[in-house]
C-alpha cells in the first residue's frame, strides 16, 4: 500500500458489547490522542513500555517522525477518544519479509475483543505490504493475551527465559509466537 492509501485508511468495527470503535493509522496531528490514551496508565502498565510514554517529547517525536515504511502505528478511537493503539513494525535487510506486531489498550476497553481487532487491521495491513510471517512477543504470564494470539493464527514458537527487564531490574519470560501469511514455495 502507497502511503496516501495507508493515511485514508478507516475501519469501523463493533465490540462484542456493541460500541463502535474507529481504527485508522496514526497521523501526525493525533499527540493530543497519544496524551490521552497514555497519561491515565499506572506504574503496573507503564513497567511494560519499552519507552516512557509518560514523556511528552518521545510522543511528539512518534508524531513528527512518522514514517509508515518502518512503524504503522494504528489508534482506536470511541467518538474522538482514543481507547487503544497497535503497530506493525517492518524489518530491513535478510528480516525484510517479517513484521512485528504490538499492542496497548486503555483498561476500561481490554478484554472487550478490542485488541483482536486492532490485531486483525495489523495483519491485513502486513498482508498487503508483502509480508509473510509476523511475530509478537508476550511475557509469559499474560496466558490469556498468549491464548488470544492462538485464536488469531500465531503459533508459539519458543519461551525466552528473563528476556525482558522491568525499570526495576526484574526479568520475564516471554513467548515468542509467530503468524504465516504466506505459504512456502515448496508448498501448494
């Protein structure tokens, strides 16, 4: 997909509940959304950021350095409240076929079926940017958010032992799943 194409991207889609929520990509006028979806999160969920989403500067640089050719981040918004984010994150070089998935989704709309949806627009989009195979990381103890990416096509792969660090030096497992979009040559 061309990037203008990328940009007018909408999907409406309904919760099990019945809200509607609207899935587009991030645009670079979006930080007052960034602001409200990551100002209320607490130190639990703040422990699982790889950066400070806290800090106003880093929010603004994911704004102004958008560049759908290495992040396409996608926002979830309720009326104009943004209620969850995902990405797809490209690799270059010998990993150029692969994507990598990741999610946040504000407390009061997590196990609603938000973030399988948003999962759903990732893989489309991975689709049709010629990726075959996505991965995503999740600590190991989150075995419902594990069962909820069985249920999408990924696969388990492996368990990395203390592969991710908490700000306070504490290691998780993670699993490693992975999703084939395309099928092996060697395959019919």
């Amino acid at each position: 997909m061309l990037p203008d194409q990328i940009k007018t991207f909408r999907e409406m889609v309904t919760l099990k509940d019945g809200v509607h929520v609207l899935l587009r990509p991030m645009v670079k006028e979006d930080r007052p959304h960034l602001d409200e979806l990551y100002a209320p999160i607490g130190e639990d969920d703040m422990r699982y950021f790889r950066e400070n989403v806290k800090d106003g500067t880093i929010l603004q640089k994911w704004c102004d350095a958008l560049d759908y050719g290495s992040i396409l981040p996608v926002l979830a918004l309720v009326k104009d409240r943004a209620v969850g984010s995902g990405s797809l994150h490209f690799f270059h070089g010998p990993k150029r076929h692969i994507g990598e998935v990741r999610l946040f989704l504000a407390k009061d709309f997590r196990k609603r079926g938000l973030g399988m949806k948003i999962i759903h627009v990732l893989i489309d989009f991975a689709r049709k940017q010629g990726l075959s195979t996505l991965i995503a990381e999740v600590i190991a103890d989150k075995t419902k958010v594990v069962r909820a990416f069985e249920q999408m096509g990924f696969t388990p792969r492996c368990t990395l032992e203390d592969y991710f660090m908490f700000p306070d030096g504490e290691c998780s497992d993670i699993v490693f799943l992975t999703l084939r979009l395309k099928p092996r040559e060697d395959e019919f």
